[in-house]
C-alpha cells in the first residue's frame, strides 16, 4: 500500500492538440500524504481547476499519471475515487 494519499507525476494538460494547443498545466508533480491539507493558490488561468478536475477524473491527463492511494485515476470508475469538489457557482 502506497504511503500517499494522492500522488501526481509529471502531468500535463493541453486543451487543443497536445504541444500546439492551450498548455494548462505544466510539469506537475506533487505527492500529498494521508491527512495533509494543501490549498492550490495562483492568479486566474494558471491550472488551479484544470489540475483539481484532473484529480477528480472529469478531465484526462495529457501527459503523466494521478494516483489516489496508489492507483491510476483514470482505471477507477467514479464511485471508487474517494474524490469529491465542491463547486464555487452551482446551481440545481
């Protein structure tokens, strides 16, 4: 069993063809552990969504790999990501 709670390695996030198109996020690598709470901070547009949205498997990695307690985001289905958002502007 992996020491991490979530582990990101090398990601990227292009939108539009990957290494042509709107580069989100960049070169991300970052391990959290059991218990930890990190805040992502930043101006508007540099990836702060795009990379929460990726954890949370409702957008793919361009390059790299997510890993919640040690297994592939995108090999989990839904139920089994042990990951939720809550949305600044919801609405029913």
């Amino acid at each position: 069993m992996s020491a991490s709670a979530l582990t990101i390695s090398g990601v990227d996030k292009f939108y539009g063809p990957i290494d042509r198109g709107v580069h989100a996020v960049k070169s991300l690598t970052m391990e959290i552990g059991k218990g930890e709470i990190v805040a992502l901070l930043g101006s508007s547009g540099c990836g702060k969504t795009s990379t929460l949205r990726m954890i949370a498997g409702f957008e793919e990695v361009s390059r790299g790999a997510i890993a919640v307690a040690g297994r592939q985001v995108h090999t989990l289905p839904p139920v089994k990501r042990n990951v939720a958002m809550a949305f600044e502007g919801y609405s029913l």
